[in-house]
C-alpha cells in the first residue's frame, strides 16, 4: 500500500513523502479502524505501508486490496507474467478492481495463486529482488522501480514486459496517455529518472484520469501506480507501452 492517512499532517500521504519512520499511519476509509507503518525502507523491499495485525480492514473496505500474504513459494501457483498481462481477454473496472483480493485461496490445501497484475504487483512489493518467481526468473527481472532502477543504467530505458511502479506527472487527452516516472537515487545521492508513457484505449483513460482525479484531491500529479507492459524505448531516459486492458493499471 503506497497512501495512507497521516493523523499527524491531517492528510493523505504518500509513502515517497514519507521520512518519520515511527508515525501510525490509518486507512483512507474513515470508517475504517486499520493501522499502519512503514516497512522495508532498506532497498530490499520497496518501501510501503503495512497494515498491523491487530487491526483489520472494516467488511466491505475498498481499501482492503492486500488480502493474504504469499507465504511460501512452494504453495503460490503462478501464472506466467506473459499469461498475466494478456489477462485471458478480460477488463476489469477500475472500480470492481480496487476490491480484487490479493491472494484466492484454497482453504483445503492452502494453494494461493497469482494470476491478475494486481496479484502479481503485491507479490513483487513483499519480496526482494532476488526471489525467485518461477524457473529463472527472479522479482528483479519482472519489475521497474526504484530499488533497481539504477542498475545496469535501467534509467535509460528498458524493452519487454516489466511491472513499472512510478508517480504520475499528467495526462494528454488528443493522444489518451498519461506520463508517469520512475525515480532513483545511487548511493552518493544521484538521481536517476525514467518517463513512461502509457497509452490506453478511450474508455480506460477516462476511467483511470477520473479514478486518480478523484483519489488524489483532484490533482493528477503525484499518484502512485503500477504498470504490467510490454515496454519500449522512445528516446533516452523515455519508454512507452500500449495497453488494452484496464486491470494492468493498479492503483
């Protein structure tokens, strides 16, 4: 989880903004009584927001989005990130997206399963880069983000599907995209920085500008998403994908 609710600041807050380690964060509902702190700010993990266990989401909270965590590799199926991305043909609201639960679990063998990006993306924020995901691939071979943006000059650009976790910067309405980029810092303090543009279908775009218009006090910039793409270079420091299925933007 990247926002939260600061009870110190009386606002929202997203967890780049975020430098006082020991605040208690709570959920965007206001009806709902969850807790949170920041985790894993020692690179291995992205930093983010974990609800504490003594305080669960309220029935019902949209918010509830992170469901069961992936414990154990051995018992996780899952789908190829190729398989993910095509989504067997199928959109999902932006809406229904944001209560899809993480992890659908078999209560008799306890097989969790990662078959939607939304899925995918949590199962990517809980591990380290060097997880391995399936065969040879590792965590640090399917995302984009700040912890490994750097590395083999990342910034530059990338080709291929890649979840890529950035803040958005604006929208173009003639060309139905949004601007989003990707920071990083090395460590004597440099700041790296990847553009991605993300280009939708008509009815995707209204729904994902209207969908962050309203989550972020009506200022498209500075709103943390994911995107699962098959990535290409337009320039140096700038790639794009195209996208055909609004559940490959998580929010």
């Amino acid at each position: 989880m990247f926002d939260a609710y600061s009870k110190e600041k009386g606002r929202r807050e997203n967890i780049k903004d975020v430098y006082n380690l020991s605040e208690t964060f709570c959920c965007l509902n206001p009806d709902c009584m969850a807790l949170f702190s920041i985790r894993s700010a020692n690179g291995k993990t992205t930093k983010h927001f974990l609800r504490h266990s003594s305080t669960p989401h309220i029935s019902g909270c949209p918010y509830n989005f992170n469901g069961v965590s992936f414990n154990d590799n051995d018992f996780t199926i899952k789908s190829s990130v190729e398989s993910i991305l095509a989504g067997a043909g199928t959109s999902i609201d932006r809406e229904t997206a944001r209560t899809i639960i993480i992890s659908e679990t078999n209560q008799e063998n306890q097989i969790e399963y990662i078959r939607t990006p939304k899925q995918l993306r949590n199962f990517c924020l809980y591990s380290s880069l060097d997880t391995i995901y399936s065969d040879n691939v590792t965590i640090n071979d399917i995302v984009l983000d700040s912890r490994n943006l750097a590395e083999k000059k990342r910034y530059e650009g990338v080709t291929g599907i890649r979840l890529l976790t950035g803040q958005t910067i604006k929208y173009e309405n003639s060309s139905k995209s949004i601007l989003i980029k990707t920071e990083a810092r090395s460590k004597v303090g440099t700041r790296f920085t990847l553009y991605a543009k993300v280009y939708m279908l008509s009815d995707m775009f209204m729904k994902a500008k209207k969908y962050i218009l309203e989550s972020n006090g009506k200022v498209f910039s500075g709103y943390t998403i994911a995107v699962l793409g098959n990535w290409k270079i337009v320039e140096k420091y700038t790639v794009s994908c195209e996208l055909t299925q609004g559940r490959n933007i998580i929010f």
